[in-house]
C-alpha cells in the first residue's frame, strides 16, 4: 500500500507516558498524555526509578480517573522461582485501584494475571521483542493478551504489517532511552555490576567511558569510548505511526526528570493533534516547529532508530559528549500566583533583565521580560542562584501551577 495515502486505520492513538513518582505522573496527565506506565516498588524493571508504593499507585489512580486518563503498571521482571512471593495480592490490589493495565514480559505472570485479577488488560512487554505477526498471534492465542508492545527494532514495515494482521492492539515507543542490546535482553549491567537488567537493576554499563584498547595500545586517548545508542526521536514518523493504525504511543523514561516529562508529552500531544487534524501528513514548516518544541526537553543526542531500516553506526555513541546540543535551561515551577506576583519553586540560576519563557498545558509558549526578582524575605535580589527555593517575580499574563519556567538557548 502508499503509506501516505490516508488508510482506514488511521486514527488519534494513545499517547502513552513515563513516570518515576507520583509528581511526575500528574505533570504527564496535565500535559496532555492519555494513559501514564509507572512502576510499584516490586516486580518492575527500573526499579530504581520505581518508587511509586500502592498508595501512591491508587491516588495516581484517582487523579487520572479525575483527568479522563488511564494508569498502566509496568510488572515486568523475568521472574525467577523466588520472584513470586506476594505477586498475587499485588495483581488484585492493583485490579481493585482501577489500573487499567499491566504490562508484563513473563508468560507465568500473564497466566497468574489472568486468573486472579481478570480486570486488569494484559500488555506484553517489549521484552519479549514481539517483532512479526505469528509471534503476536501466539500471543494473543495462548496468553490472551490485549495488547502487544512492539520490539523497539521493528521497522516501518513490520509495525503496519503487524498492526494490520494482528489481532490484538499494538503500541510502539516513539520517544526516549534505546538499548544497545535487543529491548533490554542484555546481561551487560549484570556481569559489570552484579545488578541483573532484567530484574531492574540496570547500572546502564553500555553508556560507561571506556578506555578502548588494540591489543596492548590504547587507542581512546582523546575521548573514551561509549556503546549506548542515541535516544529515540520520531516526529518524522508520526503520520506512519497513526496512520498504521497503532493505538498507543510509548515515551521511554521513567528515570527522567519532571521537566522532560512536561516538554517531551506537550510536544507529541500538539503534533498528534495537528495531523488528526490535518488529517494527513503536516508540511515540512509545521514538521519543522514541533520537532523544535519536542528537543526543547531532550539533552541527548538523537536518532530514527530502526523505524528507517536497520539502526546504523549513526545511530550510536562512540565517544563521551557533552550536552551541547541542548537548547533549554529548566528554571523552575510555577507553585503560587497572586495576581501578576508568581512563585517560582526555583532548579536553575537566571537573572533580573532575562528574557524567559513558559511552558503550560494551558496555552502556546510565552515569552516574557524578568523586571525583578524578589527572595523569599521579600528581598529584591538580581539573580536567584539557590536551586530548590521560592523566588517570586512578575508574569505579565495568566499562568497556572505546574507551568514550567524555562530559557531558551
Ligand atoms: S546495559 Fe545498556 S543495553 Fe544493556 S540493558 Fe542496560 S541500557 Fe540496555
């Protein structure tokens, strides 16, 4: 088929997004995502970004239901024998707080979910790199899942020939982290660090500097060596992705920061939505702007993936780089308005005199001018300096809680 003929698949799929805690869920759900993943203190991979315990798994519940928005649990460890101990209680538990999902690479896990907490829609895992139709089909068939969460290593192809024939919904990642390795399939972390990947507990040793050597020569003298790929961007593929006809769209990132979070969700949501909209592929001008808007919360360097064909040698970090195509300073929140007078909960330094921005859920991007800047004695100071302090200064239009103050580079 022409790809970019309008199909009759072609619809406004979920924009799916990470969260490592429970402030960082609600800024997704503000800024736009339909459905949030996080996951519980056990039986989650990142599990040192899983800091969400069951009563915070319930009130993320809560505030979602209240925003018309879904909450997803990652459970997906590959369980050993001892792994099991409590999974039961934790699947009912998180069926009666009104999860709508979880999503899980073991096929023991799903047979359990099944059994004893059948509300709950199963989604399998991009572990278990679900990457042509017959392997979705088994799934569903067997293991009865509602959902397969595509291999990152699918390319254009395999994602509408999969989309089209396979009987369930799929979701593909279109933003973040990729492995070096097959989704994770990586033991890397463990033999470096003791600390298993797949029970999450990655160390991300594939991003390590290394001090490269042929033979007895080092040969990394000037910049040591690195082996993580580049973060997943696909702004040029979104028109594909919908219309392919893939119901959820996947933002990696729960170890991420509640500003990438804000940035990254707000600037798919208005792409989305301009080509539901448009109804087709938007011009190269309107392309141009979102993806500006998208890399405004990315500090590392890029790449299509293998959504183009095979991830090539472009698409990997072979030397330690800076941040030097970061083009954004994350300032601070917005936590208190009275009027013009704004609170700013404070992350980086800037200065009386600047001109600065504001992101919202609620509106385009402002800009406007900083004429003071006043501590929280009421002081008029020229800079604030002190991350993590309240700082109040004018906002000559509306703004609202959780709007992000930030610097364009
Ligand atoms: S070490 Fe790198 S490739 Fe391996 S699982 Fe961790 S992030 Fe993925």
């Amino acid at each position: 088929m022409d790809r970019r003929q309008l199909s009759n698949r072609f619809h406004k799929p979920e924009l799916l997004a990470p969260a490592g805690d429970l402030k960082r869920a609600k800024t997704a759900i503000l800024y736009g995502a339909d459905a949030v993943y996080l996951g519980g203190q056990f039986f989650s991979l990142r599990s040192r970004a899983s800091n969400f315990t069951l009563e915070d798994i319930q009130e993320a519940c809560v505030f979602a239901k209240e925003h018309g928005a879904r909450i997803h649990v990652t459970c997906n460890i590959i369980p050993h024998n001892e792994d099991f101990e409590g999974l039961e209680e934790y699947l009912k538990k998180l069926e009666e707080f009104g999860v709508t999902a979880i999503i899980v690479a073991s096929p023991s896990i799903m047979k359990l979910a099944r059994k004893v907490a059948p509300k709950l829609e199963v989604h399998c895992s991009t572990q278990m790199s679900i990457t042509n139709v017959e392997t979705a089909i088994f799934m569903h068939d067997v293991f009865g899942i509602d959902r397969a969460v595509l291999a990152r290593e699918c390319n254009m192809e395999d994602i509408y020939d999969i989309t089209e024939k396979c009987p369930v919904e799929t979701e593909a990642f279109i933003h973040g982290g990729m492995c070096v390795n097959y989704s994770g399939r990586c033991t890397l972390s463990n033999r470096m660090t003791l600390r298993d990947a797949n029970r999450g507990g990655c160390a991300q040793s594939c991003r390590w500097a290394y001090h490269l050597y042929d033979g007895k020569n080092e040969i990394s003298n000037d910049a040591l060596f690195t082996m993580g790929s580049k973060d997943l961007f696909t702004a040029d593929y979104m028109y594909d992705l919908m219309n392919a006809g893939v119901s959820s769209l996947k933002i990696e990132g729960r170890m991420k920061t509640e500003y990438y979070v804000a940035t990254i969700v707000s600037g798919y949501r208005h792409l989305i939505d301009e080509i539901y909209e448009n109804q087709g592929p938007l011009s190269q001008e309107r392309l141009d702007y979102h993806k500006k808007q998208i890399l405004y919360g990315e500090n590392r360097e890029v790449c299509s993936g293998f959504y183009a064909g095979n991830a090539n040698a472009d698409s990997l970090i072979y030397h330690e780089t800076s941040n030097a195509d970061v083009n954004h300073d994350f300032l601070g929140t917005v936590v208190g308005i009275d009027g013009t007078h704004v609170t700013i909960e404070t992350r980086n330094k800037f200065n009386t005199g600047e001109t600065l921005e504001i992101l919202s859920p609620y509106n385009t991007v402002r800009q406007f001018h900083v004429n003071s800047i006043l501590n929280a004695k009421n002081e008029v100071i020229e800079t604030a300096n002190q991350p993590m302090t309240r700082v109040q200064i004018d906002i000559p239009f509306e703004v609202h809680e959780k709007d992000i103050l930030r610097r364009s580079r």
